[in-house]
C-alpha cells in the first residue's frame, strides 16, 4: 500500500495505491455461494 501520482484532466493528484491479495475473491465467490444454497434450502422448508 501506498501512494501513487495520477493524472487526470491534465492535473496531477496522489491517490492511494494496493495490491489486491490473491485468494480473497475467490473465497469470497465460495462463501457467497454457499450462503445462497443454504438461503434457498431454508425457505424451502419454510412453506411445508
């Protein structure tokens, strides 16, 4: 993480700069997927 110059409409502004951690987004896709298998099986129990 740090600072990073960009120019934009011909003007120069620091913005602040990462690097995206790898394996996050995946883990995130396989969570949210399980959450929405659980979610259905929940409510469709719910109208039996």
């Amino acid at each position: 993480m740090g600072i990073r110059k960009k120019k934009f409409n011909g003007e120069e502004y620091e913005i602040l700069d990462h690097t995206e951690k790898p394996g996050f987004r995946t883990a995130f896709h396989v969570i949210l997927c399980i959450a929405v298998v659980y979610f259905i099986y929940i409510f469709s129990h719910l109208s039996q």
